[in-house]
C-alpha cells in the first residue's frame, strides 16, 4: 500500500494534497506519513512475535523528533551511533533502557553519557572500544550492558558503500577471532557481556546474506556456551532494502520466515535495527521546478532541491522516482535531467526522466524518508528543508525551514 497516492489529478500524502503543504510550508520540504512509518514498524513486530523481540528503529535513518515520537508511542526501542541521537531519542520520548549504541568510534564521553542514561546495550566493534568501556563504567561505579557485534564476513551483494559484513569492511570483529575476544572480556570486571550482533549492510533485497549470516553466529553463540558464556540476546542488525525502481525485496514477515528454522529452538531475545524499511517509503521530498532549461544535449529541470538536501543520487548513483504532483494533459512529456543549483554537476535528483512539465510545477521525489533529510547539510549555504508529518488530514510541522541567520549562528569574524 501507498501512502502517497493521487487523488483527482493530485498527489497527496495521505490525505492532506501536498500543493496545500508546499503552499502553507514552501518548498522543498520532506512530508512524511505518520500511518506508514507506525504500520512498517507494526510489520517488524509482528514479524517477530513468536520470539521474545525488540524492534530499534535504526535513528539515523531519520531522526526527526517528531518520527521518534511516533515510534517510541508504538513501544519501539531504538539504534543509535552516537550522543546526539541519544539525546534526539530522550528528548522524542524514547526509552535509553530499551537504547542500544552502535558505531566503531564511541568516545569516552559518548560512553560515560550513555551510562548515565542507563542503555540496554553497547555493540562493540573492538579490543580497544571494550577496553574502554570497561575502564569508563569502573569509573561510574556501573557494569557496562555489551554485545560484540561479529563480522560473519558475507556479501550482502549491495551497494560497496553500504556494505558493511565483509571482511574488508571497518565494522565489527573478524567471526573467527570472535570466541577469543569474549574470553578475554571474562577478565574486564565492569562489563557484563550478554549479547551477539551482527549487521551487515543495508538495503539487501534477498533473504540468503541474512540467512547466512545467521547460521555462522549461531554456530559462535554454541561456542561461547561450552566456553560458559552465556548469550541473553541476538541483535540481527537492519538492512532490509525498500522498493526504489525495481527491487522486490522480501517483506518482513518473509524475513522472519527466512530465518524461523533458525532461530525457533533457541532460548534467545532477538533485537532488530531497521531504519529504512521503517522510514524509506514513509517520505517524500517536496521541490519546484525554478527553471526549464533546453540545451542542445539535454533538457533540464532546474529544482529549488539539491544535493545538499538529497544526497543519496550524486552519493551512490541511486534512483528515486520522480513524479508531477499535478498532471497536465496537454503538456508534452521530455527526457528531462532534474538537477539542482548547487554548482556541482554531481547535483542531480534524477536523470532522463520522462515528465510533461512547466516551469513552477511541484515535483514529488519519492522513498526520501530515510537518509534524505538526516543526510543533509548547508552546503552552498542553503537552509535546510522543512519537515511537516501528515495524519490523515492533518499537517504537523516536524521540523521548521532553517533561517538565513540559523547558517552561521555560532560563526563569529575575527576581532582585530
Ligand atoms: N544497524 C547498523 C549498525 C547500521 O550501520 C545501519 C545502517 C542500520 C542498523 C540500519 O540499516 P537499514 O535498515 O536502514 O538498512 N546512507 C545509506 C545507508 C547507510 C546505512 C548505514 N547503516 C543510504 O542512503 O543508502
């Protein structure tokens, strides 16, 4: 099911038509759907619900408070990479207990922050990291929850870039150093060793990379157990891919279904990290065609959204469609480049599209809800978008349009 679908002639996001959104907010401005993000997110659980589980929304997938919110009213637990997002998830209403932290580069204060604010869980990617760990928490007085997230060294066969399972890849520890590492984590006293995790890449669109991942970490959990370390729960990470163009990735129940034979004997909890599954389809970016440009190679549509507002095209050569929020009957549709000002000819939205349009017209760049708005930046000193959520017919501003005066707020000139 969609949740931007057109209604007589015009697109709309639920049921707010987005030419009213763009009116009252301007563009480009991200809209979310607040039914898609609680029922995506509703699929994980369900999915999962012969085991005990907790599904946590991968926040940097999109980490708008007001996304937060809806999530954490559905009971979600939540992934997090750093003490920004922590503080993004506390401030949205989320539970640091049902928080785990994730990332290669955790700093001392980043550790001691999430100590504090009593997460469920560190997913520790090396020696040096769990060293750390151990030497903050003694310091706090407090014995660290860990997990060790373990490279099962398998091609998630997506893009390199977001590949993260493989050997060569900086995440995680090497599976076959992995039951020496949790020994030695018998003599670091403030740790309290109780998980696995695994994750290895984003947007997978076929269950065997995480079946196989699967099966090699069970093999370590049965390892660890005649070692006598006891594994409390299974973080299986995120990555399950979206519809962009043409993929036809597995639902999360067939997901589950994958992985049942697997898992069913085992007296474990699973975690979960989705993000884009969650968020992807839940968004769109809302932008105007500026100009119409014909030059004797191309035609161009030149937008008010850029690459600073979506990377993900000049990033990784990613496809999203494209679409007119109105359609015109009598005008003729082109191959059109829909680029951006930003002076770069890596910014592009799309290309070779073919649409009828006019200059003015609203465009609809779709699956923008996870890492689109949460990848942007000020480059060419251009305010970031704003972020408004739709509720069936309501419209809630989730984040404002930044200022001209928000781009160097905290920037001073020299005195002298
Ligand atoms: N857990 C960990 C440890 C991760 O590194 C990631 C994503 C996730 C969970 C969530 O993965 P998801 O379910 O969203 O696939 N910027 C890229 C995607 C980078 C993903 C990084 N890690 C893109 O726009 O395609």
């Amino acid at each position: 099911m969609s949740y931007f679908d057109y209604q007589a002639g015009t697109l709309h996001a639920e049921n707010v038509s987005v030419d009213k959104i763009a009116e009252q907010y301007g563009t480009p401005v991200y809209i979310y759907s607040r039914s898609a993000l609680e029922n995506h997110w509703q699929a994980f659980d369900d999915a999962f619900s012969a085991y005990p589980h907790l599904v946590c929304y991968a926040v940097k997938a999109n980490s708008n408070l007001g996304v937060l919110n809806v999530l954490a009213k559905r009971g979600s637990g939540f992934d997090i990479v750093s003490m920004g997002e922590l503080a993004r998830v506390m401030a949205a209403g989320g539970d640091p207990a049902k928080t785990v932290f994730s990332g290669v580069g955790k700093t001392e204060q980043e550790i001691e922050y999430a100590l504090q604010h009593g997460i469920r869980c560190f997913n520790v990617e090396s020696i040096p990291e769990l060293d750390r760990i151990n030497t903050v928490a003694g310091r706090l007085g407090k014995k660290a929850p860990v997990s060790i997230r373990v490279n099962p060294d398998v091609d998630a066969q997506t893009h390199p870039y977001i590949s993260t399972g493989l050997k060569e890849n900086k995440f995680g520890i090497a599976i076959e150093d992995a039951r020496e590492v949790y020994r030695s984590t018998q003599n670091m006293p403030n740790l309290d060793v109780v998980a696995v995790d695994c994750h290895i890449g984003s947007q997978l669109t076929s269950v065997a990379p995480f079946v196989d991942a699967l099966e090699r970490v069970l093999t370590l959990i049965d390892e660890l157990a005649e070692d006598g370390i006891h594994i409390e729960h299974l973080d299986i990470g995120g990555g399950l891919g979206i519809h962009y163009r043409d993929e036809t990735p597995p639902t999360p129940a067939e997901y589950a279904q994958a992985l049942a034979p697997l898992l069913k004997d085992r007296d474990l909890e699973i975690l979960l990290e989705p993000g884009r599954a969650i968020a992807g389809n839940a968004g769109i970016l809302l932008t105007k065609v500026e100009f119409i440009k014909p030059t004797e190679a191309k035609c161009f549509a030149i937008v008010d959204a850029a690459m600073n507002d979506l990377l993900r095209p000049a990033l990784y050569q990613s496809w999203q469609q494209i679409q007119t929020v109105k359609q015109h009957p009598s005008t003729k549709a082109l191959n059109y480049d829909i680029v951006g000002p930003i002076c770069e000819t890596g910014d592009f939205l799309g290309k070779d599209r073919e649409l009828a349009l006019e200059q003015g017209d609203l465009l609809a760049i779709r699956s923008a809800g996870a890492y689109g708005f949460a990848m942007s930046s000020n480059y060419n000193s251009r305010p970031r978008a704003a972020e408004v959520m739709v509720e069936d017919d309501k419209i809630h501003l989730v984040r404002e349009r930044e200022t001209i005066n928000d781009l160097f707020a905290g920037e001073h000139t020299i005195q002298a």
